[in-house]
C-alpha cells in the first residue's frame, strides 16, 4: 500500500512541476496584471505553486490548470483586500494633516485630531486597541502581529478594519 501512496505522490510532484515550466510564466502575468508590483507578483506565483506542493490530495491533470489560476486568484483577492484596507485608512487619517502641514491654525487642528484619534483608540476593546496600536503607531505588519498574538491573520485584519473604523467615524464627529 505504501508504494502506491509513493508512486502517487511522485505522479503529483512531476505533474506540479510540469505545470510550474509551462505555467509560471503565465500566472506570474496574470497577478502582475492585477496587482502592478513585480516582486509582489513574483513572489505570490512561487506562492501558488507552493500552495499546491502542500495540498497533500493527488493533482488530476484535468484540473491542475484550474487549480493553479484559482490558487492565484485568491491570492490575489487577499493582497487588494489588504492593500485597499491600508491606503483608505491612511488616505482617511491623514489627509487633513497633508493638506494643512504648511498653517499654523491647520497644524493646531491636526495635533488636536490626533490627541483626539489617541483618546478614541483608549477607548477601544483591549485587544483591538492593542492591534490598532501596533500598526498605526509602530508600523507593523499584520502577519507579524498574527504571530505575536497567536491570532489568525483574518482575526487581525478583522480587528485593525473594525478599530480604523471606529476611530474614523468618531473623527468624523469630531469634525
């Protein structure tokens, strides 16, 4: 029995790198279209193929090919997620000080919004205040804060799009 399980494995291993000489090339196109970043691209295709390596179910031929473009695709649907969750935060936060930073009124008008994003983000449940914290004022990444938490990534993410919420709508009151 444990031959055949071998002999599979092997099929699916020579099956992935098939697919992988003849369609690298392509995948990578296909997410550089969508995302505009080379190295992104680049390392997201190695992503793909690394993914299907770790599927650990034989890899048909009919559907390899499908495989491969819907691993990319998700991919690539959780990278412009996370990129567009990013840049409206930022553009959201800190469009007033940008615009502002050469007035002195308008830079008493920043401080003041963000002594007052501080006291918004006090208020904030425990662990979410703490994520909020730790990408907007330390600069971290999610996956990092994942790890360091022993929290999923999407639990994060979830965490930090709720918390930019929160302090955007009060803001907004503020304002």
């Amino acid at each position: 029995m444990q031959h055949v399980t071998d002999d599979t494995m092997r099929t699916s291993y020579a099956l992935i790198e098939q697919a992988y000489v003849e369609l690298r090339c392509r995948v990578r196109t296909y997410i550089l279209y969508k995302i505009n970043d080379a190295d992104d691209a680049e390392d997201m295709t190695q992503d793909v193929f690394l993914r299907l390596l770790e599927y650990g179910q034989v890899i048909q031929p009919e559907t390899a090919q499908s495989m491969i473009f819907t691993i990319a695709r998700n991919l690539v649907f959780d990278y412009l997620r996370r990129h567009y969750c990013h840049q409206e935060a930022h553009d959201e936060l800190f469009r007033s000080t940008d615009i502002a930073s050469n007035y002195t009124e308008s830079n008493i008008v920043a401080h003041d919004l963000a002594q007052q994003e501080i006291q918004i983000v006090s208020q904030l449940p425990a662990q979410r205040q703490r994520i909020y914290t730790m990408v907007r004022y330390e600069g971290r990444c999610v996956a990092d804060i994942s790890k360091e938490l022993r929290l999923s990534v999407r639990t994060v993410e979830n965490h930090l799009a709720i918390g930019r919420r929160e302090v955007r709508e009060c803001l907004r009151k503020c304002m």
